[in-house]
C-alpha cells in the first residue's frame, strides 16, 4: 500500500465541518487515521475533530503538501489569491468543489491539481 511508504503529509482541508456526517469532517478524521498532519480550515469554528481550527489559510505559516477542497466554486473564487500564496504542493478538487477559474489559477502558478476524492484516496491508498 502506497500510504505506508510515503511521507506523511501536511493536508489543508478547506470548508472542514464538525458536522460527522459531512465529508470534509470524515476527511479530517480519516487524514487523522492515516497519521497526516491535518489543519481545519472554516471561520465559523474554533475546533474540529478534537484540534484548534484555523479561520483563514493566511494563518498558515507552515509549508502544506495538500489541500483538500470542500468548498463551492463561487466560494473558491474568493480565495484564488489565499490559495496562489499558500502554495501548496497539490490540491484536491472533491466532487461538487471544481472551479476552472481556480484551476486555471493553479496551472498558471505552477501549481499541481486534481479532480477526486480525498476519501477515496485515503481508502484505496492512492493519496
């Protein structure tokens, strides 16, 4: 399995809920599973999944490997310059978060992407 010989990563997820029955919650939990080193991102909430939440991606200082979308496009489309300067090394586009003016904005920035599924990954060990 490809999760047991890579590095643990850092992954973003923005729009994360702490709402159990909500994706981005999973996602956090299962990241968490798989040892990653996760940080929340939602304005609306100080704590996720038993870990301080960041409200905005500006408060992160440290260098991210992935983050994970769990946004609307027209919600993304207010943070393309947040993202640009977080300078993750890959993002996640999850089903219902695609957003061309976004992805278009990675590729210009050098910026890798891809459309999945974080949950997916994770459990078919191709994250």
């Amino acid at each position: 399995m490809a999760e047991t010989t890579s590095p643990l990563q850092h992954v973003v997820v923005l729009g994360a809920s702490p709402k159990t029955e909500r994706y981005s919650n999973q996602a956090v939990r299962l990241l968490k599973e798989h040892h990653h080193r996760v940080t929340a991102v939602n304005p609306a909430f100080d704590q996720i999944e038993g870990q301080a939440c960041v409200h905005h991606l500006a408060d992160i200082q440290q260098p991210v490997d992935t983050l994970s979308l769990y946004r609307n496009a027209s919600q993304l489309s207010e943070q393309i310059n947040d993202i640009i300067s977080l300078n993750p090394k890959r993002v996640i586009f999850n089903p219902g978060t695609e957003s061309w003016e976004l992805q278009q904005a990675l590729t210009q920035a050098g910026i890798s992407w891809q459309e999945s599924c974080t949950l997916v990954m994770l459990r078919s060990g191709h994250f």
